[in-house]
C-alpha cells in the first residue's frame, strides 16, 4: 500500500523529532520533548512540519511512531503497580538472576532491585515439564483461592510466568481466565505470549517489565490517538519495534516492551537503507542524540540483531548490571553520551561525562533554562562547533556565557581555563564512544577499518569526524536529514514481526517433520500480526535458529534459506552452524553434539527502497558563508574554519577541513584531516585526506 503523506515521529530523552514526508519531500522539525505529556511535542512538531508543507493534519495517511517512554519507564521505575504469579518454588527467580556477578572483584557489589519487591510475587501449586508435559496439574480452586486474596491490594497489571509455558500454556491461560472473571480491570501479561522462549530468568524479567509498563504505554497510546484525532489526524498509527519493524497500535498496546528501544531501532534502519543506497556492507552506524550514543553494525545492508538486551544498566554500563529483555532487538551498544549528558570531576581528579544527562528540562547550560552544570552541548558551543544563533533552526538561542560559566567552574577543579575543560569534555565523550565501538566490534570479530561510518542524530555530525579518527575509519557518511535520522528510519522500515518458540533438540534426533511443522507455525503467527497493519502488502519470512554445542551457556544464531525450512536436513544445518561458528570464533569443537534451542520466523513486507544513486559530477571548492573560530584537537588550539551552507552545496561540490557545514538541526564538522564532498542525494560524504 502507497502511502503518499506520511510522518515520522521520534521522541527522544531531549528533542522530539518529526518528519513529513510528502511524495518525495520531507519537512522535519525538532521540539523540545515535554516529558509531563509527551503527546503535546508531537502535536506541537505535527503542526510546525505540516505548516512548512502547506497541508493540514488530515491530509496525512500514515503516521509512525518510535518513543523511549517504555525505555524510560523502566529506567526510573516509573511502571503500574504490578503482580507476578509464578509455580511454586520459583517466586525469587527475578532476584536471584543467574547468579553471576558483572563486576567480579567488587567486594562492595550491589545487585539491582527486581521490577517487584518480593510481597508482590505469588505462587500457585503446578508444574509443567522440560517437555511440555504436566507433572503437576493446576486446579482453578487453587487458582480462585490466590485472585481472591490479592484482589484488595489494588493491581493494576499481573504477569504470568510458569516454568517451562512456553511448551505448555495451557496453565496460564487458566490464570488469566480466572483474572479476567474475578479482576476484570486488571491488564495480564503471559509469558508464553511475550517471551516463549527457554531460560526463566530472562522470560520472567521480559513479561514483568511488559506487565509493568503495559498500563502506562496503553494510556498513553490511547492519549495520543485521540490527540491526533482531535487535531484533524485521524489516520493510522503505527509503532516502530525494537526489531527494526512496524507493528500495530494494538499490537503495542498489548506488548508494549517491543517498543523498548524503538528509537534506535529506527536509526539502524535508515543507517541501513543509506548503506543499500551505496552499495555498502560493512557499515558502522553512529546515532548520538541529546541523551545518549547508539553504535550498531550492519553488515550485508542488514543491522545486526540478537534476541536479548539489556536496558537500565546500573553499573557504569557494564554487561550484566541491567535487567535482561527476552525480545527480537537489532544489536546495538548504547552508552550515556549525548549532547545533554552532564560533565563532572571524579575522585582521581579525572573528567567524566553522563551517563546523567540534563535532558530537555532543564537541558545544557547553553539553554538558559535552569541548567548549571556543563554538559557536552556546553563544551561544543565553546570550542565553535555550534552557533549560538542558529542552535535547532534558531528556536533555541543558545546563551555562550552561560556555558563559560558552567565550563570555568568544571576547569577551575583541575586548573585549567573555560576551553582547556571543553576540550576535555569533547576528548572524553568522543573516546567513551570511540571505545564503546571498538568493544562492539571486537566482540564480533569484525576490524573498523574496513567500515564506514555513517552518523546521524542532532549531535553526531559534530563529533563523527574525530570518531573517526580515533578509530581509523576512512569514510563517514552524513545523510539528508541527519538530524532526525531516527524518524526517517521509521519511514523506511517494513510491517514486521518475529515469532520465537524454545523448543530443545540435539541433531543426533533431528526431525525434519517436527522441525517443518514448528517453523510453519511459527510463520503463520509471524504473518498474522504483520497482516493487522497491511491486509495487502507481499509478505516474506526469514528463518533463523540459534544453536550450540552441548555443554555451552550461550547460542549463537543461524540463518536459512526458505528451503531449508520447507526441506529441513540435519547435515545442512550443522554446516550452517560450523560456518557461523568458525566464523565467530576461528575453529569448530570436534566430538560434541550440536543443539538447537530457539526457532524464530520474522514476517515483513518489502522495506521502502532508495533512488539509484546518480554519478557525482566533478565539482570546485563551496561557496563559503564566512568564518568562525573552530578548536582543532589536532592543532590544540583554535583556529579559523570556513562555514558552508548545506543547502548551498551542489553536487560535487568540495569543502576542505577544517570546516563547518550548518543546517537547521545539526551541524557537520570536518576536521582538518579529511575533505567533503556534497553527493547528488545530498549525503555529505567525508574521507581522509590523500598525502
């Protein structure tokens, strides 16, 4: 279905972005986000962009939607109170985690609190094998006896996680039919339908934080809904998913932890849809808003995803520390580095930045509302990389002493001067990420060098070039509409959704019917969901398996082609594991059994396609519109930058660093090191300078 008005909408930790698409044109506009009412920046952005359009808000057919509501909600404990019912002898499990300890010789280790506190998890008397058989059968009296008793302590939402249900639902659905009839206000979350998947921590954390959030993200779904409506919007609305995929409202609604990471789930995807534009396949995609920094790699035009991650990290963002989600999420490493994150001095007389952030409200120093202490967006003012007049299109005059200020006090610890502390907030932001990155990539066995880098985010194209440069990648793109990368990416991504099912097997008693009847039924599931948001579109399944060598913690995930699932075969799948396997870690096991523990089918419509790219013509130097004082980490000092107008560049049209090229919702410095160039799209293409 051709949608010819569209808008994308991302709402961030500091701006909300917006994006009208109008044919082939786009209108964007960034407003600070208003974190009382979200729903109130949308509409503010709905009308700002519809204006520069000339149209009026019922003249769009399509709107999508990402947000870091749930995010957030998880992050500050923000969530509905909420009840787990779990089988007896498992109440603790979300406390106890797995045991292992993220930060191994911290004596002092402090493990993160449950979602629930423990008066809030319940038991029942069943038990359901590794198999799916029941060996303790659940009585619906016993069931009665427990909804009557924590009837009067006010839930607003239930999760339910049994042992093994995602082989066997049959007892949580008694539950829940129980709770509907006995607590018919209460919202329900079943584990066999959030997470179906093996390993009951993980599967219990994810439906907990879906039950938890799931009243507020309903609210505030509905809210908007009839915000938009009443401001002439009454078109669809649709979600972007953590997976990189479009779901229905009321498939949000009712899983609203698939929205977690939605955000950046978007960037990855326009980073990709650049990347097939330009026929790259090894693309680094760097997204750094006002809150934090999102890293991710697309390899083969697709962004890398994984089936758990972590949000609401605790331990100086270290793997291990947060609550884990049991969901389909593009692979990515996000760390407290955006324009808004807060500077501070540490014990060792040592410059820190975030993960704190100072958001939209009171927001940098630079912002004149409130804010005191220096912030990244602080220290790019100072050094020239912004100009405080033309700071978001100009909406936001940004106040140069304020942030002096901010910065004067910050270096007075150290004895050094407003830019001398600048500098270092710049240096350490950029190499928190510069090794956020090389940690990512090592961990995947892949070497930067031989990616490009494509950055995105209001404040990415102000530090992408010295990233860079600390990681020696040769080539940076910086796309059309860079600023509000995250919403574009929303207009970008397909209809999609992933089913997943736990189901154990050992190759040695591989069956090909069970397997072919299993991923068929994991397509159909899929497809049903994607045909609630397209009743029309083409729909195509992509198969996966994750798989392991008896004995190992961990799977690594697998790959087929649809006639592996029509046609399954033991021998083709472990020479698709032994590649993959290799691969990761430079050799195969002799002598183990392989084994399968997660089947998974992802059902998408046909991602929206980019213009062939046009040869660039050979171009002249860009007209410059003046100078300004840029610091150069090179030189450590300041020196003069020209200043080049985006929307002035022609195709071809070369600019030498240092420089600065403005436009209303970022700017992009070119280093000294490195030449741009204007490509016929507009993607501002940026490589090292030949000796």
């Amino acid at each position: 279905m051709q949608h010819q008005i569209r808008m994308g909408v991302d709402i961030g930790g500091t701006f909300t972005d917006v994006v009208l698409e109008v044919s082939e044109r786009q209108f964007s506009t960034k407003v600070l986000t208003t974190y009382s009412a979200p729903e109130d920046a949308i509409i503010d952005g709905m009308h700002q962009v519809c204006a520069k359009a000339r149209i009026v808000p019922d003249q769009i057919d399509q709107i999508i939607h990402g947000t870091t509501l749930a995010t957030n909600a998880l992050i500050e404990r923000r969530g509905a109170k909420t009840a787990l019912i779990t089988t007896e002898g498992f109440r603790d499990v979300i406390e106890m985690r797995t045991e292992s300890r993220f930060e191994q010789y911290d004596l002092n280790l402090v493990l993160p609190e449950p979602l629930l506190p423990r008066q809030h998890r319940f038991i029942v008397p069943e038990r359901v094998d590794a198999h799916g058989n029941v060996l303790t059968p659940l009585a619906r009296e016993d069931v009665e006896t427990l909804v009557d008793g924590i009837e009067s302590y006010g839930f607003e939402s239930v999760a339910i996680g049994l042992i093994h249900a995602y082989l066997n639902d049959s007892h949580e659905k008694l539950i829940r039919d129980v709770l509907a009839a006995r607590m018919p206000g209460v919202m329900v979350s079943l584990s066999s339908e959030v997470s179906p998947q093996m390993r009951e921590y993980e599967r219990f954390n994810t439906t907990v934080a879906n039950a938890y959030i799931k009243p507020l993200m309903k609210s505030y779904l509905g809210r908007l809904k009839g915000r938009l409506a009443d401001e002439g919007a009454r078109c669809p609305v649709f979600l972007m998913h953590s997976g990189g995929g479009i779901i229905s409202l009321e498939s949000a609604a009712e899983f609203p932890v698939r929205l977690v990471e939605s955000g950046p789930a978007g960037g990855a995807v326009f980073a990709a849809n650049i990347a097939a534009r330009y026929g790259l396949d090894k693309v680094l995609s760097f997204d750094m808003g006002g809150t934090t920094a999102k890293i991710c790699l697309i390899k083969d035009q697709m962004p890398k995803t994984a089936r758990v991650f972590e949000v609401a990290r605790t331990y100086r963002f270290k793997k291990g520390s947060g609550m884990p989600i049991s969901i389909p999420v593009i692979d990515m490493v996000e760390i407290g580095a955006g324009g808004g994150s807060i500077a501070h001095v540490d014990a060792m007389r040592q410059i820190r930045v975030g993960p704190e952030s100072a958001g939209s409200e009171p927001g940098p120093a630079c912002y004149g509302r409130g804010g005191d202490r220096p912030a990244v967006t602080d220290a790019d003012l100072i050094l020239g990389k912004l100009d405080p007049d033309n700071f978001a299109g100009g909406s936001i005059p940004l106040k140069p002493n304020a942030s002096e200020n901010a910065l004067t006090a910050l270096g007075e610890l150290l004895d050094m001067d407003a830019l001398t502390a600048a500098y270092g907030v710049a240096e350490v932001v950029d190499e928190n990420m510069a090794s956020a990155a090389r940690v990512h990539a090592v961990e995947n066995g892949e070497d930067l060098t031989d990616y490009t880098m494509i950055a995105f985010g209001g404040a990415a194209p102000l530090h992408a070039g010295r990233l860079c440069e600390k990681l020696g990648v040769g080539r940076l793109l910086v796309p059309t509409g860079a600023g509000v990368g995250s919403a574009i990416g929303f207009l970008r991504a397909p209809f999609s959704f992933e089913a997943t099912r736990s189901v154990y097997m050992k190759l040695p008693d591989f069956a090909p019917d069970v397997v072919r009847n299993l991923l068929a039924d994991l397509e159909r599931e899929a497809t049903g969901f994607v045909r609630t948001c397209d009743a029309d579109a083409p729909i195509h399944s992509e198969y996966k398996v994750y798989m392991r060598y008896t004995g190992q913690g961990w799977e690594i995930p697998i790959s087929l082609r649809a006639v592996d699932a029509a046609h399954p075969d033991a021998e083709r799948f472990q020479a698709l594991f032994e590649a993959d396997y290799t691969t990761l870690f430079g050799r195969t096991v002799a002598g183990m059994d392989i084994e399968i523990t997660v089947w998974a089918v992802n059902a998408a419509t046909e991602a929206a396609k980019g213009d062939a790219l046009a040869a660039t013509p050979a171009g002249a130097g860009a007209a410059q519109d003046g100078t300004r004082m840029l610091f150069d980490p090179a030189l450590g000092d300041m020196t003069e930058a020209a200043v080049v107008l985006r929307e002035r560049l022609t195709p071809g049209a070369k600019v030498q660093g240092p420089a600065l090229i403005t436009e209303d919702e970022t700017t992009i410095v070119v280093p000294s090191s490195r030449t741009a160039i204007a490509r016929p799209d507009g993607t501002i293409d940026i490589t090292e300078v030949t000796p």
